[in-house]
C-alpha cells in the first residue's frame, strides 16, 4: 500500500477551472470505481493551494489515476496553471482513524 500527497498552488484566475477539471476526476471515478484506490482533494483558505491524497491499495501498486481520461486531462496542462508546480511525497502512516475506510 502507498499513501501519496501532491500539493501545488494554482495561478489565482486558474483556480476555478481547476477546480472544473478536479470534478471531471471525481465524476468519472463515481462512472468507473476503479479499485484499489482512495483519492481526496482539498482547495486551502488561501483559495489558490490545492493538496490531493491518494491510497493505492492494488496488488501490484499501480495507480488507476493514471488510466482515466480525466485525470489525464487534469494533468496534462497543470504546470500552465501554476504559480508552484505539483510536489509529490510518499507518506508512511503513523496512525489513521476511519481516513481511509477499511
């Protein structure tokens, strides 16, 4: 299981149309339930600082993300849309409670 975290910070007049490509990801995952996967994004006070969490829970530790046209679509252009590039960490669980289901 990797628990990931990508933070970024979007141009302030591209904050909405990130937001639009945001929710193409969410609708299509509602369509396609891919397993194996927990996915959250969080929008900060600041209204232009996004953090995404993932959960890859499959065997193999692939990223179903990847695979959908909508998220391909949401990454595709994101260095246009900001103002801070995307940074990845790989988080190692001290301790949860009912974040991630299970």
């Amino acid at each position: 299981m990797r628990r990931i975290m990508v933070r970024y910070k979007v141009k302030a007049d591209k904050a909405p149309e990130n937001e639009v490509y945001i929710g193409n990801v969410f609708e299509q995952l509602q369509r396609d339930q891919p397993s194996g996967l927990r996915y959250a994004s969080f929008k900060q006070a600041d209204g232009v600082s996004f953090v995404h969490l993932v959960s890859l829970e499959t065997p193999d530790g692939s990223n179903p993300l990847g695979e959908l046209q909508a998220f391909k679509e949401f990454t595709a252009k994101i260095k246009d849309r900001c103002d801070e590039p995307p940074v990845a960490a790989e988080l190692t669980e001290v301790g949860t409670y009912r974040f991630f289901g299970g």
